[in-house]
C-alpha cells in the first residue's frame, strides 16, 4: 500500500484518527517507508481512545487506501465558496416545547410562520439639533433624523453622499476603514433615490440614507476582498440577500468597509483599521471597518457581521451601537463562510431605533441560506418599563452597565441576580468553528496564497485533524446547551452586562451593544458601551430597552475628538 506522506494524512483524517500529535508521531514513517503497514496503525491507535485487535488493523490497513482514492474523487470536484453542507443549523427548532405551548396558540416565535411580520414605528428623534445645519449636525444625525431632513427638503439624498464621501476623503488616510470607495454608484443611486422622493415614491426609513457594507459581503462588479491577499480582486457573481434588500429599501451603498483578514481582528492586506475615539487604537474585529466608520461619521449606518464577537467587540471598542441578531433572523447568503452555524449578519448605527429599522429591513426567510426563518418583529416592544424583569450576573457589570440598571431600577423594573449556564465545556465546543473554517477553506489551506492570514492557517491545519466522530459529538453538545441556554434567558426580559459572549455565539442568541452616558477618566470623553442579550427572537426586546437607555441616559458626546465638522 504505497502512499505519499500527504495521503496518509488525509487518509487518517478522513478516519476521524488525527492530531498535530498524531501528526509527528506517524508522519515520518510513512514518509520514510511509503508503505502503510499494520503496525503503524497499531501505534496510532491510541489517538481514538479504542482498543483494536490485529484482525482489526489489518481491516482499517486495507480501508486506508480507498480512502484516500474518495478524497481524491471529492476534491477534484470545485465546490463553489457559497454552497453550503447538507446538515443546517437552526437552533431555535430544537427546542423542545413546553405543554402550555402545544396545547394553544403559540405567543413566541421558535415556530416558523407563513410570512415575516414586522412593525416597527419610529419616535421622534432623541437628539435635538439646530435649526441650521453643517456638515458635525448632518454627519452624526441618527437615520430617523436624516429621514425626516430628507422628506421636508432640509437636505438631499445626493447632498448627504457627498457629505459622506466628503468625510472620507479626510479621515480614511487616518482610520484605514474602506476598501472600495463607490463614488460614482453612490451618486448616481442618490439622484435616483431623490427623484423618487420627489415623485412621492417612499421606500421607507432607509430611502436615501447612505450606508457602508463589510467587505464579506459580495456586491458585483466590485470586488469582495475578504480582506485578505489573496481574494483582493476576486468578484462574485451573486450579490448577497442583505445587499439587495437594502438596495430594494432605497439605502445608498457609499464603500466596501475592512475587515481583518478573512473575519479575523482589524488588520487587513492594506493596513490596521483604527478607532476614532483612539486612533493610535485598532478598532478591534472583525467589523472593524463597519464600527469604525459610523463611529467616524463616514456613514449613516454600515452593515457588519459576527462569528465570535466580530460585531460586539468592535462597537465596545470604537463606542457605537450594534446589533448581533438571533442566528438564522438575516440570510449570510452572498457573505464570506467562515462558520455555516455561527455566522451572523447585523447592523451597526448610532442608535439602537436605527438598529431596529435596518433590522427590520434585512431580516428575513431565504431560499438561499436554509438556515433563515420567518420571524416577526415589533418595534417598540409594546410593555412598559416597570414590567419589565432584567437581570445581572453578579461581579460583571461595568460602572456604565450600573447606571443603567439604577436606573431601570429606579423607573421600577424587576433586578433579578443571575448565574450563566455553567454544565457545558465552552471553549472545547469549539471545536465547531474550527472544522467549519478549515472546511470552508479547504482549497487555500492546500495552496500557496497563505500570506497575510495571520493566525488561520494554522487553525485550518488543526481543523483537517479533528475526528469527525468528536465534531459531531460536539453537535450534540450544542442541541443541549441550546435548549438549557433558551430556558435561561426565558427567565427575563434582557440580561445586562455578562461574559456570555461565547455562550451566545454557539447557541446563536441575540445580543447587542448600546452606547450610553460619559465615561471618566479617559483623556477624551467618550460614551459607555453597554452589553445587553435576550431570547431566541427577543430583538424587540433588546432594541426597546436600548433605545429607552439611550432616552434616559444620552451618549455624551456624540463626536469622537477630531471628527467634527465645519460649519
């Protein structure tokens, strides 16, 4: 059985039999020998914890080769970066109903319905601003404010991209947050989007509001980077869900924005994106582009994404609001893969009323991501503050995160103390994410266009050595985490504050940052980035209660220090 040392490899992984370990143990043998025998299996043997007789040996010594001969069938057939695999994650259908749920009307919404339902009914804006209008007033202003400018004649749709791209112009060389700047479509789409305006053709809140999308997110003719080297000029041929929704609810796409490299921190083949509270501060990741340039005023609202805290950690760190919505609320079709059950597109803005109206026009069932649901959402969340039940997890809670639960306290609402689910070995369950990138990269890791990925090629080499057996082991881990995660954050409305950032990625729970109040002691003021989560579907609930935040407690200031504009 003459095999090269690369096919044992790949022979053994097919087997579920692998590690680096495993790896260094074996693979000079069979480099050396280039014959599989029975007793080389017999020392790898201990890697899959089994006890395996000679007879047994000699079986899966005759099995290895016919393996390596389907990896070789399989691989010489391309598989195109947006098909998914067979098996689809929905977690919010794992859950088991409880009896009150299957003897009446279902009031949640882990049940698929026949159409999305969405209310969402915008307030006044929060922020008053003057009578006359510059360039800081217009930059900053949240989309409820822009619309209403743009539907009395304030301003026009085609005057606020300039503005935008205007502002780029004089602060990307700093911030390093647009990979593709859009000129000539974005004016072109703003005229457009004037004209129906004008005609009274209203296509709703985001009619004329332009906006920013990760570089993930394929648009043809342009590129869609990913932010690596090796993808800078590579374009797709579909152009994802959210992009044409967005498009068909009249938003301006001004820029592709950064993000690190294929999903991974803020650095990408041309630069560190920065945050504009702390320039000399990358802007964290991976929607490092997104938060940086609404933080910057560059965008009335950009679009991101989520993995593992790829839009929670950028908004805390470049101080603006985000939104990471319930796992399978907005299809990824169209989007970079990187995990097929853990990524996550949502909004970023500057309020969280503007989360909730891009929300509202992004969500959805679509054929072409089956792991999306119709799903209804209201907006406001029709219940008053003084029925609401929060909770907190004692000794995680920032001094911003307290204030905001004083005050929720003091408008009369339930503080519940609470412990987050602790049964599940977290960073272990990973495992998911690690199989899913190496797979999904399968074609560049064998490749010689590794340059500029920092940490991923080594993660999808790990990836290609773990048991198939104990990927799907972790699988079913999930469903039941899943299921004690959904009964936890059933016992209230928001939770407040909390490390359950790892917790909600793997279960695909909402969550959100909200930006409130001052800090102190920063040599610049700047807001408080407050982290709140809910239930499956529970965006309602997380954008009310942040918007009722920001009402009580308003950001101040509203302008990171040298991002102003002239009068």
């Amino acid at each position: 059985m003459s095999l090269d040392r690369r096919r044992w490899l790949q022979a053994l992984s097919a087997l579920g039999i692998g590690s680096l370990s495993f790896q260094r143990c074996l693979a000079s043998q069979a480099a050396a020998s280039n014959t599989v025998t029975r007793e080389m299996v017999a020392e790898a043997a201990w890697i899959t914890q089994l006890d395996l007789p000679e007879e047994q040996q000699e079986e899966l010594v005759k099995s290895l080769q016919q393996q390596v001969d389907n990896q070789k069938q399989v691989r010489n057939i391309t598989i195109d970066a947006d098909i998914p695999p067979a098996m689809v994650f929905r977690p919010h259908d794992l859950i088991i109903p409880s009896n009150d749920e299957r003897s009446g009307p279902s009031t949640t919404t882990t049940a698929i319905e026949v159409n999305d339902k969405i209310s969402v009914k915008t307030t006044a804006p929060t922020t008053t601003f003057p009578e006359k209008l510059n360039e800081e007033n217009i930059a900053f202003a949240s989309i409820t404010q822009l619309g209403q400018w743009l539907r009395n004649g304030k301003i026009t749709s085609v005057d606020l991209t300039k503005l935008y791209l205007k502002r780029i112009s004089r602060f990307d060389t700093v911030l390093q947050a647009v990979v593709h700047r859009l000129d000539d479509h974005a004016l072109a789409t703003a005229a457009e989007a004037d004209r129906e305006l004008s005609a009274g053709k209203d296509r709703g809140a985001l009619h004329g509001i332009p906006y920013g999308a990760k570089d993930l997110i394929a648009i043809p003719p342009w590129p869609t980077t990913w932010g690596a080297p090796a993808y800078r000029d590579q374009v797709r041929s579909q152009t994802a869900t959210v992009a044409e929704k967005l498009q068909s609810a009249g938003a301006i796409l001004i820029a592709k924005l950064s993000l690190g490299a294929l999903a991974m921190g803020d650095e990408w083949f041309a630069g560190t994106t920065r945050n504009p509270w702390s320039p000399r501060q990358g802007s964290s990741g991976s929607s490092a582009g997104s938060a940086s340039a609404v933080a910057a005023g560059l965008c009335g609202f950009a679009i991101g994404s989520e993995t593992l805290g790829s839009i929670i950690s950028p908004c805390r760190r470049c101080h603006v609001t985000g939104l990471r919505p319930t796992f399978g609320r907005v299809s990824r079709a169209g989007c970079m893969t990187l995990s097929w059950s853990m990524d996550k597109i949502g909004p970023i803005a500057r309020t969280a009323e503007d989360c909730a109206v891009v929300l509202a026009a992004i969500m959805g069932h679509d054929p072409k991501d089956p792991s999306t649901c119709a799903s209804s959402f209201n907006y406001p969340f029709d219940k008053p503050v003084d029925n609401w039940r929060i909770a907190t997890v004692e000794n995680q809670l920032t001094d911003g995160e307290k204030q905001c639960v004083d005050a929720l306290r003091a408008a009369g609402a339930e503080i519940v103390s609470v412990k987050l689910p602790d049964r599940f070995p977290l960073g272990a369950m990973l495992t998911a994410l690690d199989v899913e990138c190496a797979t999904s990269f399968d074609d560049l890791i064998r490749s010689d266009k590794t340059r500029g990925l920092g940490a991923w090629p080594n993660i999808f080499r790990e990836g290609q050595f773990v048991p198939a057996v104990h990927y799907l082991r972790c699988s079913r881990l999930r469903t039941e985490l899943v299921r004690e995660a959904e009964a936890f954050y059933r016992g209230f409305d928001v939770m407040i504050g909390s490390d359950d950032l790892l917790l909600t990625n793997l279960t695909g729970h909402p969550s959100m940052i909200v930006t409130i109040g001052q800090m102190p002691g920063s040599p610049h003021p700047r807001p408080w980035p407050v982290k709140l989560t809910a239930r499956y579907w529970g965006e309602d609930r997380l954008t009310s209660l942040a918007a009722w935040l920001q009402q009580k407690i308003p950001q101040n200031p509203l302008i990171p220090v040298g991002f102003g504009g002239t009068n």
